[in-house]
C-alpha cells in the first residue's frame, strides 16, 4: 500500500518538480519529468493493488513496469542530453530513479482481493450462491393452471416401441 502512495506522490511531484526547483526553462527535462509523472500516476492507477483505481494491469507487469521506468529515470538526463544543462534535474532524475528502484525492490507486490459486489445488491447476496428458477415443470410438481385453448399444437405421449428386427 506504501508503494501505490508513494507512486501518486512522487507522480505528482515529477509534474510540479520543474517549476519547484526551477529548471522549468529547460524544455527537455521539463518534458521528461511531466510525462514520466503522469505515466507513472496512470501505472498506479491502472494497476490491480490495493491503490489502484480501475485494476487493469496485473501486478507482476507493474513491477516490470517499475523497473523499466526506474532505469529510465536514472538513463534519462544522459540519453535526453540535459546531464549537464540542468544539473538539478539530472540530479533529481537519478535520486528518484535509483529510490524508485530500491522501493520497487523492497516492496511485497500482493494480488488485488476481489472486489466485492456493486452496492446496489443486497450484503448478503455475495455471501450465498445464486438460486435458479426451474425451467420445466418436474414430474412432482403440477402444471401449472391455463386458462384458455392452447397456444400451440397439442400432441400426445406415445409409449416407446419395442425394438424389432436383429439388431
């Protein structure tokens, strides 16, 4: 749970990060942060954990997920080029990936427990198993009443035929 908290915080952090610690006149870093934290929101988001919102992504792709963004962070201000441009951003861009690795690491990545039913069913209606109504009527219970002809062609019960010939 610490995991999927720290992912919106620091996903928001990335975003405001440039105008924070003021290298937001560097077009490149400013890019890479903004786009890296809204990313990383839509991957805490999106993930089947106890912070994720829609559940869609299973946790071992998250934490593959983690690992490749955590490289990038740290690879970022070397392959983008603002290494030595923007000291503060390269130097915040390595601190958080290697965090985000060491988290990552450390963190015990559990599956989503299922999710409990809509609201609009009853509580005690995921506690028992649905019931069915019979289709056919079975041989102990009655028809039930008509009123009126048939709506269909009436046929007869037949008893079986004996088997004839050989066979």
């Amino acid at each position: 749970m610490v995991h999927g908290l720290l992912e919106y915080v620091v996903g928001v952090f990335l975003i405001a990060a440039p105008f924070l610690l003021g290298y937001d006149e560097f077009t490149v870093p400013l890019g890479a942060s903004i786009i890296t934290g809204v990313i990383l929101l839509i991957l805490a988001a999106i993930t089947e954990g106890p912070t994720g919102l829609v559940h869609q992504l299973q946790v071992s792709a998250h934490f593959t997920m983690d690992m490749l963004l955590a490289l990038f962070l740290i690879a970022a201000p070397f392959i983008l080029g603002f290494a030595d441009d923007s000291p503060t951003a390269r130097n915040l861009f390595i601190a958080l990936g290697v965090l985000h690795l060491l988290v990552s690491i450390g963190t015990r990545f559990r599956e989503a427990a299922p999710r409990a039913e809509s609201s609009s069913h009853s509580a005690t209606s995921s506690k028992r198993p649905p019931t069915t109504a019979p289709t056919q009527a079975t041989p102990t219970s009655p028809a039930p009443p008509t009123s009126g002809p048939p709506s269909g062609p009436v046929t007869r019960p037949t008893s079986p035929k004996p088997p004839t010939g050989s066979e």
